[in-house]
C-alpha cells in the first residue's frame, strides 16, 4: 500500500524525463507512504518511475521500490497487496524462476516475465502498478478487478504521465488544470466523479479491470480484463441452491476472503460499527487465529447514552471476539478543525469519506497500519434499498420508457407543481421520464441532483458540453452491456459494485485511508470471493445480509441482528450541512447531501492551484 | 499482402505547403514498408510526376459531390482496402461513410484550423467515428479532445519531420550578393501570403523593424512566400517600415532554394498565432537557424526549447523585439535539438501508427 508515480516520454521529439517534476508528483503522495521514497531513471532519460511506500509484506529493504528484475529488464512501482503472492511465488519457482526477496512486488515481476499482461487475471489483491519492460520498451498500466486502488493518468500526445492520485499528477506541474465538464457534471449527478472522468480535462482514472501498454506511439486502449456483469452472469449459470447450503456457501466464501485478507508482516486491524459486515470479520479473524486484534468504532459526542451510538453494541462484539476495542469520540469541533485537510486530502470531489476519514485517523493514532473494513457486503448481500426500489420501479414504470415524451411532460408538470409547494422531493417529478428503465432508475435512486435540475448549478454551455460528453445513462447503462441474462438482484448489485461502490466508496476508502497511512482492506471486495458466492437470486431468497451474522463461531450476539439499520447514522450530515450553509431544519439525509456537495465544489477544484494544507 | 490504404486528402503530390508535404512523408514512410497507397486528392497535378514505388495518385477533383462520387467507385474498385485514411476534417464524414463501405479502418489526420472552429454536428460525430485521429500537434489534439467526445488513447500525435536537405552549413556569399544584401543581420520569415492565413504575424515583424534597425544598423527583413494578400503586405510594410529595402520581399522560393535561405538569415522570425505546427519553424532549425515563433496553436512543438528558439506573445511588441534582440548572436542551433524530428524517428512512429490502426478491432457504435 503505498503511492506511485511515472514519467513515460514515449514520443522521441519529446523531452525527457523532468526527475524535479517526477519528485513534486511523489511528494504530494507523501502521507500515502511514510516508511520510503524512491525513484528510477531508465539510461536513456525516456522512463522513470516513483514510489512511497508504506511497509505492510517484507518489511525489508527486500521489499522497497520501484523494484527491478535480476537482469535488468523489468521495473515496478506498486500499490496494493497481492493476498495469494505465496501460492504464485511457490508456482513461478516450480517453474525455475528464482526470487530474491519475501515481497509481493517480486512477484509481480516474476509473473509477468512468465505470461506478460496476462498477469493480471492472476492476482488476488488490490493493486495499481506501472510495469516498464526495457526490453520492449513498453509501460503496463493495471488496476485491480473492482477499482480498491486508484490509477490516474494524463497523455498530452508525447509523454504520458500517471500517479495514485489525480492531485499528484497536478502537483508535476506539467498537467493542466483545465476543467472537463463530464466529471463535473458527473460530480454534480451522483456526489462522485465517474471514472473514466476526472473534474481535469487532462488526466483520466485507468478504468477498474483494465490495463493499458504505453509504447512508441502512446498509450493503447485500454483492455478489460474483468467485468462484473459478466463475472455475475457466469456465477449466475452455476445452480441456484436452497438457502442452508447457499448459508453454508456464504460462509465458506467470507471466510476464505478474510483469510486472504490477513496476509501481513503487521497486525491487522479491523474497523467495527454495530452492523453486522464489520462485526462478522472481526468473528472471522478471530476464528481464524488472528492474534492482537485491535478494533477500532467511531463514537459522536451528540449520540452519547442514545440508540444511534455504535460502541456499546461494538464493545460488545469486540468483546465476544477478544479484540482490544478502541473507540474513537469525534465532536463538531474536530470537523471543523480538520474540514481544510479533508478538502486537501480529497483527491476528486466527493460527497462521503468524511467517516473514513475519522477512523483511519484513530487508526493510525492506534499505531495501526492496516485494518479490515465490511465496505462492500451491501453490494453483495443487497443490503441497500435500491435492491428493491430499483427492480421495482423499472417493472412497474417500464411501459412509460416505451413512450417517448410522456415521461418529460409529467416531469415538466410534476415540477411546476413541487416548486408551488407540492411538499415532494425533486427528484420524485422524474419518476415516470427515468424510472422504467434500469439506467434511468438507478439515476434516480442514487443521484444528488437530476439532469434538469443542474441549469440552476452549473455554466449552460458547460453543463451541455458536460452531458453530452458524460451521457449519463449511456455511462449507466454501459456496465449492463454484458449482463444480458442477469436477474434483477444481480443487476442491482452490478451498478451498486460498479458505480456507488467503484466511484465513491473505495475512492473515499483510498484518499481517506491514505492521508493517515492506514490501508483499508475490504475483503468485501474479492472477485475470487464474489465468484464463490451463490447466484443472486439464490442470494435474494436467503437474506444473505443477516446470514453474515452465523458465520463466526460463536456467532454475532443477538442484539446485532436485532439493531434496525440506522443509516447514516452519525451527526455528519448535521455537520455537513450545517457547514455548507443549509438551514438546520433541512437535516435529511438528501438535503445534506446536496448542500454539502456544493460546499465541496465551492473549496475550488479547477481554479488556480491553491496552496497544500499542511499536514 | 501488402497493406492497402485509400487516401482522401486536401493535396499531396503536385501540391505546395505544409499540409501536402506532410502527407507526401507520412505515405513515402509507409509505402517503404511496403503498403500501398491510392491517393485521392481535392487540389494538385501531379502529371509527370514519377511518385515512389507503393504510391499511387488520381487526377485532382475539386467539386465535393465529384470527389465524394469518384471517392465512392474508387473505394469499391480498389477492395479489399484495409485503411480509409482521411486528411482533412471536412471529409471525415465522407471517409468514414467509405471506411464502413468497403469494411477498412478509419485513420482521420487533423492538421489544426481544420478543427480550431467548432465543426458541425455531422463531422463531429464522423470524427468520433474514427478509429484512430492523428494531429501534428499536441495543441491540435488539446483542441481535439475539448470538442469531441473522442477518448484520448485514440488520438496520437505525428509530428512534422525534416527532410535531409535541411542541413546546417555557410551561408552563401553568391545568394547575399544576388540579394543586394549588406553586412546587417537578416530577418527571414517564410509563409503563405494568403489572406485567411494572417495570423502569421508578417506585419507586426514590419513593425519592429525600425527600433530594431536603431539598434541592428542595416538590419533587413527578408519575407518569402506568395499570395493573394502581398500588395496589401507590402503596402503595410511601406507605412511601418518606411526605409526602403529595409522590408524586402521574395516571393515564391522553391523548396530547394530554402535551405541556403535559411543558412543566410541570422534569425528566422514568425510570431503566428494560429499555426497548425509551423514546419517553417522545423526547417530553419534543422539548417541551424534560431527561431522566434508565436504562442497559439501548435508552433511550440516545432520550437521544443531554447536550443531551438523562443516563443513570444504575438500581440506583445515590446516582447517582440526584445525577443529579437536576445535571438541575434546567440549562434546556431544544436543539431542534436533537430535530431528526433529527422526521417528515421518519423518513419518508425508512422509505421506504427498504421500498426496500431489495423490492429485495432473497428469500432462498434456507443464505444468510446
């Protein structure tokens, strides 16, 4: 888990590498590796790569980068962690090849000595890399399946530049800032940016499951190796199974998934609410032998002695499971304090993370450097709403989708009616033009703001240029394209898994994480573990999200299951918005989250380059 | 089999300026690796012409729906094509109607003012159509990619190159004394005198040449190019710069007259605004000539650093001329600054290209 960073200037009329400019792109990702900083220079001046590392597997020079291959040829700069780098090691040494450290990084050059960018389809982990063989004098670019590390990468047609972060790509000095009306208009849709899109015209996110060659003539297009919708469609042909075996299957997967997740050279955290994800890996880690394990809940001042706080609940179960339970109390004043280094930190603006945040601070002022997190099991076990309201919404209202027009007009009228005081959410006067299809739908369910409602936000020739570019329900509707014979369920949890959770929730996950120096690791989030599960509709029928809770041996206590689903239930909304400047009535969660994410793109994204907060 | 491209373009063979000299290398550079190249061009004779092994010309048609019709026969004549390479913008819609005719790939070139004003919605989205666009600089993909909805891996740039001719070497007392040409520094700017195309910055050169004569005693500013807008040039060279012979105009010089031109000059000066790569900029450099050029569109890709040149605000006169003033007696340029814009590195970077557009799967409607 670390930071990373390259210079390719692959075209020959192009200057080469600026090494000061390469330093200022990893120095901005100073926080996200703390234990070394390195850089490479290939002889001709052509390639250089950079690295910040936070020390997690071979905690030895061994293990420092960028790496290089015993002879010469290859050199990597890696971020993540390769969770089956000991099976692989043990398969590429059957084979002959020789290694000469205990780090996953070796690996990596190893395998892809071995089979090339294939590769990829080979890793357990999250990872980001940037892979220079000097031999073809070409550079990989690879991201994980579903996008746990971020990749960022700007091309002014002769030097090709990439980093961790979109900011660091910024800081070289060399990137524009210009603005790119897709992301900010996609920012303005559903709190996040969508990838490809950045807010800066210049720099785009290397896709989640793709990986990218650079040569002689730039960078190629980017090839997916991994989809989730054809992921689910192939788990979906397996037989569906009654719900005690599909339990049984659940548990079997979760299992094997914290099992992966455990491999380190340091202790393993664990960030534990009341909800039953979090409190089911902590089970898991305990059963699995995990030993020293610290827990870490966030407490709010405001919630104290009242039904919404999570420690007492947490205390409990970390106490069930032996783990030593730090709670963390977070009051409006630290937010205040802390809002300028959350902005800084924020690497593209976003309307959540603010959570994250908080707890990887108690983390790492813990001591500790990585911890496990149940990000991803309402993706996967339908814990959200929109695993009902979507599917129902498209069945009932699909007729109107056939109807060109209707569903603009009752819009039209529908919105007259709530700007005179009809007393509904804006967003409900779309119902009838967005709500029979799937795109539209979960348009509708998880955006901020709806398209017609953005003329009031944002410049009109750049909110025109910003849809017809970003097409939002073509960009929705594009991770359906290969999910052709999925079932309701599995169609939820493909845009839940590849827009909410891709877009906001990891991305929040890493710059959150990452400005502490804490990797969260999301066993969640495992296309191995995905695979394993039973199909959706099987899933559907089993309650898989309370299932969790029988996992561990002894199971959750009674009282986890029995706890209702508080939501967002921490006085951060309250903060939000009352920091943004929304009247304290309008404290529902949708509100919040409009005016906060206002006052996010208020703190200046695209103008002039605004001085680093200092850490 | 050899690869086989059919090419829509402006002008080629027969043809003078940039844009016809750049298609000329960029085809002699895939036809050396044995692909072959039907030339379709708008403006040109190239009869009598001997074109290199590989290439082949038809007869020039100016009127669009004729070319788009002699386009479309020679299209399905010349099946199986496996590249429809487009040379002007304005035809994309044209290319990539041919390209999804004949079942070829589609290679659009932009050259820069095809694209700097916004095009219409038809040739926007033939352009998005492209399988692969090719700009000769990196501002004309910058402008590109602001206009389309094209993903940026596919759009590469293919700079301009250098033919061997343009070489340093002394400067010619015979072409100094042909001239009538004193002993005080020579300012050289090359360029079409069209009247579209006055964002060159001829006259505000003109204009600094009476304070930079005050400083550079006999200083002259040799202007060569033709076309429509010389006598209004010249009448404006008159008024800014009154002393007789201290403008002087050439004319037309033939491309092998150029390099001893520039090995003559002591500075070649072309504060363009709008230039699309400038390779006037790459041609005196190669000789040895240090350049001024001007900010806007593409002309820094010819002037990489300060080896080569400087690059000055075209409307800042003050600049300008201070600008001028540091240049002269700064000595030549490095060669090794010319080296990667040579024939070699332009050869293997277009074969390349070609490489990559015929591997590449055509695309399918919706892909970005």
């Amino acid at each position: 888990m670390c930071g990373i960073a390259g210079i390719y200037a692959y075209l020959d009329v192009a200057p080469p590498v600026d090494r000061a400019e390469l330093r200022r792109m990893n120095d901005r990702m100073a926080a996200r590796g703390p234990d070394g900083s390195r850089q490479w220079a290939d002889a001709s001046g052509r390639v250089g790569l950079a690295h910040r590392r936070l020390a997690i597997i071979d905690l030895s020079e061994g293990g420092a980068q960028p790496m290089q291959s015993a002879d010469g040829r290859l050199t990597i700069t890696f971020n993540g962690e390769i969770y089956n780098y000991r099976e692989l090691r043990a398969e590429l040494q059957a084979k002959g090849y020789k290694f000469n450290s205990e780090s996953d990084t070796e690996v990596l050059l190893q395998l892809y000595a071995d089979c090339g960018p294939a590769m990829v389809g080979r890793l357990r982990g999250m990872f980001a890399f940037g892979l220079w063989d000097g031999r073809s004098r070409q550079l990989l670019l690879a991201r994980d399946p579903l996008g746990i590390k971020p990749l960022y990468w700007a091309d002014d047609g002769w030097t090709l530049r990439f980093a961790s972060q979109a900011k660091a790509l910024l800081a070289g000095g060399a990137v524009s800032r210009e603005p790119d009306p897709a992301g900010i208009v996609g920012f303005h849709l559903l709190g996040s940016v969508p990838e490809p899109f950045t807010v800066w015209r210049g720099i785009r996110a290397l896709p989640a499951g793709t990986t990218m060659v650079v040569d002689a003539a730039g960078p190629g297009v980017p090839q997916r190796y991994h989809d989730v919708a054809r992921a689910l469609v192939e788990r979906g042909s397996g037989a569906a199974c009654d719900p005690a075996a599909a339990r049984a299957r659940i548990a079997a997967a979760v299992l094997e998934s914290v099992r992966y997740h455990l491999v380190a050279d340091v202790p393993v955290g664990v960030f534990l609410s009341a909800g039953l994800d979090s409190g089911a890996l902590l089970g898991c880690m305990a059963q699995l032998g995990a030993r020293d394990i610290s827990a870490l809940t966030l407490s709010f001042a405001e919630f104290k002695g009242a039904n919404l706080d999570e420690a007492p609940l947490a205390a409990e179960v970390a106490a069930r499971y032996g783990a030593r339970h730090v709670v963390r109390t977070i009051d409006r004043a630290e937010f205040e304090h802390d809002l300028p280094a959350i902005l800084d930190a924020m690497d593209l603006p976003t309307i959540d993370g603010i959570n994250t945040w908080f707890v990887a601070k108690a983390a790492h002022e813990a001591g500790i450097k990585v911890a496990l997190s149940g990000l991803g099991a309402d993706e996967c076990f339908g814990g959200y709403p929109s695993f009902v309201d979507v599917p129902r919404s498209v069945h009932w209202l699909r007729p109107f989708d056939w109807m060109p027009g209707v569903g603009t007009l009752a819009r039209h009228g529908m919105s007259a009616a709530i700007a005179a005081g009809a007393g509904l959410h804006p967003k409900t006067a779309g119902l009838l033009e967005y709500g029979g299809s799937w795109a539209g739908a979960y348009l509708l369910r998880r955006s901020v703001y709806m398209p017609w409602e953005l003329d009031e936000l944002l410049d009109p020739a750049l909110l025109q240029e910003g849809m017809r570019r970003l097409a939002p329900l073509g960009l929705i509707g594009g991770e359906l394209c290969e999910g052709g014979s999925l079932g309701d369920f599995d169609r939820v949890a493909t845009l839940e898994t590849t827009l909410y959770m891709r877009n906001q929730l990891l991305r929040d996950a890493d710059w959150a994480g990452m400005a502490h120096s804490v990797e969260i690791r999301v066993p969640y989030v495992d296309p191995f573990f995905l695979a394993a599960l039973p199909p959706g509709n099987s899933l559907a029928a089993t309650n898989a999200k309370e299932a969790v809770a029988d996992i561990p041996e002894p199971p959750l206590p009674p009282a986890s299951r029995n706890r209702s689903k508080t939501g967002f239930s921490t006085p951060v909304g309250r903060w939000l918005s009352e920091a943004s400047g929304a009247p304290t009535s309008a404290i529902d969660l949708s509100a919040a989250s409009r005016a906060w994410a206002l006052r996010v793109w208020q703190a200046g994204w695209t103008g002039p380059a605004a001085a680093p907060v200092a850490p | 089999m050899a690869i086989r491209v059919l090419a829509l373009v402006g002008d080629c063979y027969g043809a003078r300026g940039g844009i016809a000299r750049y298609n000329r290398d960029l085809f002699e550079a895939l036809a050396l690796g044995g692909t072959e190249i039907q030339v379709l061009p708008r403006l040109g004779d190239a009869t009598g012409a001997v074109l290199p092994p590989g290439i082949r010309q038809q007869p020039a048609i100016a009127g669009r729906l004729r070319f788009s019709l002699a386009a479309l026969w020679a299209a399905w004549r010349a099946r199986p094509v496996d590249v429809v390479f487009c040379g002007h913008a304005y035809m994309a819609p044209l290319a990539w109607l041919l390209a999804r005719l004949v079942g070829a790939h589609y290679w659009l070139q932009a050259h820069g003012a095809d694209i700097w004003r916004d095009r219409p919605d038809s040739e926007r989205r033939a352009i998005e159509a492209a399988d692969q666009v090719t700009t000769v600089s990196r501002a004309t993909r910058r402008i590109l990619l602001g206009r389309t909805n094209l993903a940026p891996e596919r759009v590469r740039v293919l700079p301009n190159t250098v033919g061997e001719q343009f070489m340093p070497g002394p400067p010619s007392a015979a072409l100094r004394a042909r001239l009538g040409l004193g002993d005080g520094p020579i300012l050289l700017t090359v360029g079409r005198l069209a009247s579209e195309e006055r964002y060159k910055g001829h006259e505000q050169v003109f204009a600094a040449v009476p304070a930079l004569r005050a400083i550079f005693p006999g200083l002259v500013h040799l202007v060569a190019g033709e076309g429509d807008d010389r006598a209004r040039l010249q009448a404006r060279a008159a008024e800014l710069s009154p002393v007789p012979g201290s403008v002087r105009f050439l004319g037309f010089v033939p491309d092998e007259e150029l390099p001893e031109l520039y090995r003559l000059a002591d500075l070649f000066v072309m504060p363009s605004s709008e230039e699309g790569f400038g390779i006037v900029y790459l041609e005196a450099a190669a000789c040895g000539l240090r350049v001024v050029g001007g900010a806007g569109g593409g002309g820094g890709d010819a002037i990489p650093d300060a080896r080569v040149g400087l690059i000055v605000d075209p409307l800042d006169q003050a600049a300008l001329i201070d600008t001028i003033k540091r240049s002269l007696g700064q000595g030549r340029v490095d060669p090794a600054a010319i080296e990667p814009y040579r024939r070699p590195h332009f050869v293997t970077a277009a074969r390349l290209l070609l490489a990559r557009v015929k591997g590449r799967p055509c695309r399918k409607r919706g892909e970005s």
